[in-house]
C-alpha cells in the first residue's frame, strides 16, 4: 500500500443548509453547504418545494400545457370516424325527406 495517498479526514465537518440549519458530520472537507437537509427536504416536510435554477419547472409546466392543449384540438380516430357516419346518416334522412 501506498503511505500518504488518502486525503485527510475531518471528525467534526461542519455542514450549513441552504434554509439554515447546521450540523457537524465526518468528511474529507473542512465545511461545506448543501441546498436541501432533512430540515427542508420535501420528502421529510411532506410540502412541495421547487428548486428551480434554470427555469426548468416553468419550462417543463408550458411544455405539458402546449401538449395538453394540442391533445384536446385533436379528433381521434373513433370520433372522426363517427363524425362522418352521422353526417352520412343525416344527408340520407335529408334526401328522403
């Protein structure tokens, strides 16, 4: 085994939360900071909370609108199928007559 090639430990890491909270911990860093802890995550707070840096949940929130939108302007099958029988239907009640 090589001697010297881990990197060193540090038993009291202290760890800053974006909402605030801090905590000590084990790691190879001095200190750092995290966007979400147990704090605030939403899977521990049960809310919903939308870490948006880039604008990727509003983009994502107009693309499934657009979709939606263009899938209820559009006739399926079935219906147009439906459509022209019941216009075929009405033309030939209409000659009869």
């Amino acid at each position: 085994m090589k001697k010297k090639i881990h990197p060193e430990y540090h038993k009291d890491c202290k760890v800053t939360c974006a909402c605030g909270n801090t905590f000590t911990t084990g790691s190879t860093l001095k200190e750092f900071r995290v966007e979400l802890c147990n704090l605030c995550h939403p899977f521990y707070t049960g809310k919903q909370k939308f870490v948006d840096t880039a604008r990727r949940v509003e983009k994502f929130q107009e693309k499934a609108g657009k979709i939606a939108a263009a899938a209820a302007g559009r006739k399926g099958k079935k219906i147009k199928k439906a459509a022209a029988v019941a216009k075929k239907t009405a033309k030939k009640s209409s000659d009869k007559a």
